[in-house]
C-alpha cells in the first residue's frame, strides 16, 4: 500500500490513461450517477480486485453499437477511446452474423489440429503484411503476442537483450512490461524483470527527451541530427549483442518519429546483427490512415506483431507475423496457447479484415484523420491551451499547457475536459496526464468528427474563459 500511496502522489498512474480515484472522479460520479449505476460500481469494486487506470470502474455500459457506447442510464457517448479495438465499430452487423455462423459449424479447435478459418486467417493476414513477413502465430492477447516475438528473436539470434523505449507500453506480462518503459507497469513491487531490457529515450519532438527545442511540434533536423535514432545505434552498437529493437513504429502517446527515423534505426539493427519488432497492436490495421503502420515509415520490420482491433471488437485476438527465414523454432515452444487456432476468434479476425478492406476504412481514417487534423491546428491558433496537435489517420493527440512558452502541462484542465466531455456524449481518454487522446473508430464521418471536435473547443474555449471547475 506504501508504495501505491507513493505512485499516486507523484501522479504516476497519469502515464497511460486518467486516474480512476480522483476527487474529480469522485464529484462526477456524484453528480452523473444515479443510485442503480452507483449500487452496481459498488458491487463491481467489492469483487474485483482494485488496480490503476481500471477497477474502481468509471460507468457500467450496457450497450456498444457502431461509435456508440450507451450507459446504464440510456446516455449514449461517441466512443473516441474504444482501447482501439474497435476499428469497425461495434456489434458489426455482417462479423455478428459471422460469428453466429462460424459457432454453428465449428465452436473449438483443440491443438494439434487445425481448420479453415486458421488457415485463411493466416493466408490473409501474410498477403496484406508488408514486405516479406508471411509466417504467423496467433495468440489471445496482445502482450503474449509480443512475447512471442521475443523468444522468436532469441532464439533466431541467440542472444537475448533488447533495446526499447522508455514510456513504451507492450502489454502487462513480466516480457512485455520488462520492454515497456512505463514505472506503473514496472516499479514499485512488481520486479524484477527480464534481465537485458536496454530503454532509450523515445523520439518525442515537442519535448524531446535529449533537450533539443522543436519548431511547432516539428523537430529541428539541422540541429538534431535524429539523435533519438542516433542513440538507438550507440547502444546496440555498446552491447553488441542485442537480439531485437522492439517499439511502436508510431507512438499511440501519440508521437510521430521525425523524418528518417526508421530508415536509421533500421539500418543500425542490420548493421549490429538485431531483429527489429513493431508493435502495432494498437494501431496497425488502418487507425493511421494505412493497412499497417509500417508503411509510413517506409521500413519493413523482422517481426510485426497486431491485435486488439483484429478481433473486431468482439473477441480477443493477437497475431505475431515474421518473415520467413525466422521460422527456426520448430524444436521450441514459442507461444503454446490455448486459443492458439480458435476457428471463432481466427473467423473474427478474417471477418474484420475484409470488412476493413470492403467498407474501404482505411481510406476513410485518413481522410476524417486528416480534416480532423486541419481543424485543430486552427482551434490551436485561436486557444492558447493547446500546446500542441499530433496525429496520423485517427490516431490524435492535442496537447493541453498551462504556458505555451515553457509547455507547463495543463494536466487538471485535461483531467476535467475529460468529464465535460462525457457530460456532452463523447469519450476519450488521456495519456501522460495531459494529452487529450482521440482514437475512433475508422466508420467515424466527418460529422461524428465535427461534433466531438465542438465538445473539445467549447469545453477548452470554458476552460480558458474561466467558467471551467479548476483545482
Ligand atoms: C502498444 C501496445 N502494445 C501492446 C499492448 C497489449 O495488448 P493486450 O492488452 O491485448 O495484451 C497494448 C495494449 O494497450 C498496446 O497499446
């Protein structure tokens, strides 16, 4: 308890999302909440064990359909977080009946078997990845998917460390919080961790870990030099054993890489003998505006590993793709899951994707991504609190300072836009305590984009005019 008392008072559980016991929470529920709703938060505290950014629940929800999630109480909000699994938006028609279909055929896939949806997921997910990658491995989550990638990176090289980023998130499992830089998942009682984790400062242009001033979120190239890729070299170069660069290839903070980034981070793996893993669990499958995220980069990966938006919102499913010449495992047992070719999850997946590619989603993150964008650099020159706008497709971030100078983060006004927010019908969450997180769904229009775009300027326009409820 000591050291959870300790966390919460530096703010630490801020890292990932908003912090479920804050007195504003409290006042909210107060407020919101009616004596049903709250009998069962109750209920829902009582037995679930209690954990950060979690259990105490914020709402209970009974419904989620299309962008929408509605509560208890009937209130429907447009769902601009959905723990971005829900590309396709909810309860999809055409995936329901899918999957009703696929439980009337075949519900269960003991291992050592296989069957047609696993095979097909498998064949498709290898025709849309890109480059070479065509060899997969399923998994239910996505932080044993990474975990996969992994032992698959140990065992390809025969070495063992590896070389992430500090506040990287990969998933709560002793592998991947041991690769993720975030201290709530890795301090404080919960060590030790995989030896030969190696963390590097991540590119972060608008206050960049390694002291370089940005010019408007953009990084100064002259100047800089990509020194957040330079650094990735000097370690593998230090170690000189590194088995893998494991990272986001775009960070769901969000923070985009300057340009060249990959390219340089890329050829230092080749040049230093290391595989290099992206994790686009969170956003691959079209949220930036591309199939995979890789793609803007421009670099392909030695491993790729997706999930949450693979199962369509419905169910669990993670997927690691490597290229071919790492299928050098077959003596080992790299990721012996139960659900490991689970026909209703793998129908899941190939549903989602087909409705992605058919409905043209991907298309349609970018463009909506890319008039959100537009929109909120001009809020930007009219509201002083917004330090900066970043984003790719419908993976967005709009920075809250209290000083534009000295970038103060304005975390109490991000922490109470997020309740003006739900009070006007509209969800998101924050990370690192001040930055408004905007995921939708890729079926957001551009009139679904416009009406929370007016929840975030009238709740920002009350803040800076004094009418907001500020500490
Ligand atoms: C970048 C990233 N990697 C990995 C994970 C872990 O996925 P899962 O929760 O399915 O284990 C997440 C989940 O939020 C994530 O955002």
């Amino acid at each position: 308890m000591a050291a959870q008392e300790k966390a919460r008072s530096k703010g630490l559980t801020q890292s990932e999302g908003d912090v479920n016991l804050s007195p504003r929470r409290r006042s909210w529920a107060a407020h919101s909440l009616d004596a049903r709703t709250q009998a069962m938060l109750d209920e829902d505290a009582r037995l679930f064990l209690h954990q950060s950014l979690s259990s105490p629940c914020l709402n209970v929800i009974k419904r989620a359909q299309g962008i929408w999630i509605e509560d208890v109480q009937g209130r429907r909000y447009m769902d601009f977080h959905g723990n971005n699994v829900h590309h396709i938006g909810y309860g999809h028609p055409r995936l329901v009946e899918a999957l009703k279909r696929q439980l009337d055929e075949l519900p269960f896939t003991p291992r050592r078997f296989t069957d047609e949806p696993a095979i097909a997921l498998a064949r498709k997910l290898t025709e849309i990845a890109p480059g070479d990658l065509s060899k997969v491995l399923f998994a239910t989550g996505g932080s044993d998917a990474i975990e996969m990638a992994i032992k698959l990176a140990r065992i390809a090289t025969g070495r063992f460390k590896t070389v992430s980023f500090w506040d990287s998130f990969h998933g709560a499992g002793f592998g991947a919080s041991s690769v993720g830089g975030e201290e709530l998942f890795r301090s404080h009682g919960i060590g030790p961790l995989l030896p030969g984790t190696e963390h590097v400062a991540p590119f972060a242009c608008y206050r960049c870990p390694y002291g370089y001033k940005d010019r408007d979120g953009q990084p100064d190239l002259a100047v800089c030099r990509t020194t957040c890729a330079s650094f990735v070299r000097y370690v593998l170069e230090k170690e000189g054993d590194v088995a893998a660069v494991i990272a986001e290839p775009v960070r769901a903070v969000p923070y985009l890489p300057p340009p060249g980034f990959w390219a340089e981070v890329r050829r230092a793996c080749d040049d230093h003998g290391a595989l290099l893993i992206f994790d686009e669990i969170p956003n691959g499958l079209g949220k930036t505006g591309r199939m995979f995220t890789a793609e803007h980069a421009g670099v392909v990966p030695d491993i790729l590993v997706v999930g949450k938006a693979l199962g369509g919102g419905i169910v669990p499913i993670a997927a690691t793709i490597a290229r071919p010449g790492l299928d050098v495992a077959g003596d080992r047992a790299l990721g012996h899951y139960t659900h490991e070719k689970n026909p209703f999850t793998c129908r899941a997946a190939l549903t989602t994707i087909e409705i992605i590619e058919e409905e043209g989603l991907v298309e349609n993150a970018a463009r909506v991504g890319a008039h959100a964008l537009v929109r909120l650099n001009e809020m930007k020159t009219r509201h002083p609190l917004i330090g900066d706008v970043r984003g790719l497709g419908l993976l967005i971030g709009v920075e809250l300072v209290s000083d534009r100078a000295v970038k103060t983060p304005a975390a109490d006004a991000a922490d109470w836009m997020v309740y003006y927010a739900l009070d006007h019908g509209l969800s998101f969450k924050t990370t690192q305590g001040n930055i408004l997180t905007l995921t939708p769904p890729l079926i957001t229009t551009i009139a679904n984009m416009d009406r929370a775009l007016d929840i975030v300027e009238d709740g920002i326009a009350a803040i800076e005019s004094g009418k907001a409820d500020l500490a």
